[in-house]
C-alpha cells in the first residue's frame, strides 16, 4: 500500500508540474550564479604567488646560509593530529600526489594534510551513509548480506572521491590554461624579440594574460619568481611543465631548456613553440569536430527520430482510424 501510494503520489501531475517548475527554476538560478562563483580573483592569485615568492627567497638565503633545516611550515591542526595519530602519511600519499596538487593549484604542505585526511575519512563517511539509507530509508527487500557488500563497495569508492574531485580541478584548470596559452607565446615572443628578459618578459605576459586566463597567470607569474631565485632556471621551466601538466606546455619548457643550454636564440624557440601549440589546438578541435557525428546518433534516435514518426506517420494512422470506424 505506501509504494501504491508513492507511485501515485509521483506520477501525479500537480507533483510533476511542481518538480518540474523547481528543476527549471534551480537550473535558472545555477545559470545565473555559477559564473559569479567561478569567477577567479586574480588579485588574491596573484597574491599567493607574492608568497610563494617570498618563500622561495626565504628557502634561497636558508640554503647559502645553512643554519635551517626546513622553512615551510607544517600545518597543525585536527586534519594533521588525526593522520599522526593513526600514522597514515606514508600509507596515504601516492607517489605523484604533490604533482597532482600542483598541477591543481594546490601548493605547501597543507593541502597535501587536508587531500590525506579526506582520503582517511571519505570512505568511513559514505559507508555511513550508505548503511543509513539501506537500512533506515529505504524499503529494498535485499538481504543484509546484500546491503552490508553494497556498503562496502561503496566505502571504497569513497576511497576514490578526492582523486576524482582533484582530476576534475586539474582538468579545469589545465583547460583553462591551454585556452590562452598561444595567445601568451605570441605575446612572450614580442616580449623577448622586443630586447626584454626572460624574467621581465614572464613578469609582463603575466601581467597582461590575467584577465583571459588567471591560473596562466599565476603560474607565468610563478615561474618569474622561481628564475629570479632558483640557482639553475631550467629547474623553473621544468616546474613550469610539471604544474600545468600538458604536452604544449612541456614542449615550450624543452624547447627554452635547449635554448638556455646551447645559446640559441630565444626568440626562435618561441616561435616555432607558438607554432606548434597553434597546430595543436586546431588538431584537437579537428579531432573533436569528427567525433561528433559519433556523440550525436544516440541524441538523434532518442529525440529526433520519435517524432518524426509521429509526423511522417500520424496522418496515415489518423486516416486508418478514421475509415475504420466508418
């Protein structure tokens, strides 16, 4: 009787009108809000970058002077105490984990605490909620041995939650950053060919590619602060390349690398990199363009084809009807 009344209760057409009204009026509102929630402030990036900067002065003058051992500070905290405490640090981080965190923006020790901590707690959280709503909620006449491997399966893919919340912000930022980053080689290549430094070149590009990419900008600018104070600048190219993490961006950084090693002109290197990447981009909107003939049959089948065999058909079964009944 409660699941007659349930599937009353949802196919009723006052409920469905509802939940339809409220479906288009939280996409409205998404619509609407979402740009002002992604807006990036460039002004508190490019803060952090101030700070990076300082830091890696800091960390410069620490090792001519060899009196400190480490200068980042270890964040403290229930999240830190917690992975102490049960001595999953090393259990818990990848090999690649602090890559990957870069690669999404996230640099220092804290986030790399708070990625762990999550990693430890996610799927404790969603066998909770799994449990709860297996047993409590839900009517399912599974049984419990059943319900608990469900829960079970689902606690480890919480396990994997964090990793598919950060490739997602990697994909987004590095998306991001290939969308002006042709624009930034040419706008590098007037910088250099003009008579400007390297450094002085990143720091201006930086400057002016801001408002089309704010990540690009974070880490051009993070880049003029690692030549600035790193002893050997091909270590800024490379950490350049493995922030963004993108083949267009790991080229560049060879191509100024092999530059910087056997004195050939920077400007050239730049040029035939611009090239290249431009080449690049127009190759994988090509590669997009043709799949998506393939993206839309099962679109067509679904939407377009039903109706036109309700237009092509209707009238010739409107019209057998009607002498049938005659």
């Amino acid at each position: 009787m409660l699941s007659t009344g349930f599937f009353e209760i949802l196919f009723d057409r006052t409920f469905l009108a509802t939940l339809a009204a409220a479906i288009f009026a939280f996409a409205t509102i998404v619509t609407l809000g979402l740009p002002l929630v992604d807006r990036d402030n460039l002004g508190q990036r490019l803060k952090a970058v101030s700070e990076r900067r300082e830091e890696l002065r800091a960390k410069h003058h620490a090792a001519l002077n060899a009196k400190r051992g480490s200068l980042r500070s270890e964040p403290v905290g229930y999240m830190k105490m917690t992975l102490d405490r049960f001595k999953l640090g090393n259990l818990l981080e990848s090999e690649d984990t602090r890559d990957k965190l870069a690669r999404a923006g996230f640099r220092g020790q804290g986030p790399i605490v708070t990625f762990m901590f999550f990693r430890f707690v996610m799927p404790f959280v969603v066998l909770l909620l799994v449990l709860i709503y297996l047993f409590v909620i839900s009517n399912y006449t599974w049984s419990t041995f059943t319900k608990i491997n469900i829960s079970v399966g689902a606690a480890l893919l919480g396990f994997y939650l964090p990793d598919v919340f950060l490739n997602n912000t990697i994909a987004r930022r590095q998306q991001s950053i290939m969308r002006g980053f042709p624009d930034a080689l040419d706008l590098l290549l007037i910088c250099v060919e003009s008579g400007m430094s390297v450094e002085s070149s990143f720091q201006r590009v930086s400057s002016e590619i801001g408002a089309q990419s704010a990540e690009l900008a974070e880490e051009l600018s993070l880049t003029t602060a690692e030549l600035s104070y790193l002893p050997d600048r091909r270590m800024a190219f490379e950490n350049l390349a493995k922030r963004c993490g993108h083949p267009g961006v790991k080229s560049v950084a060879v191509a100024l690398n092999q530059a910087e090693r056997y004195g050939t002109p920077m400007g050239q290197a730049l040029r035939v990199a611009s090239l290249e990447n431009r080449e690049m981009r127009m190759s994988e909107a090509e590669k997009r363009a043709a799949s998506l003939p393939a993206k839309l049959t099962v679109p067509m089948i679904i939407f377009f084809l039903p109706c036109l065999f309700v237009v092509i058909l209707g009238p010739a079964i409107m019209k057998i009807m009607h002498l049938t009944h005659h």
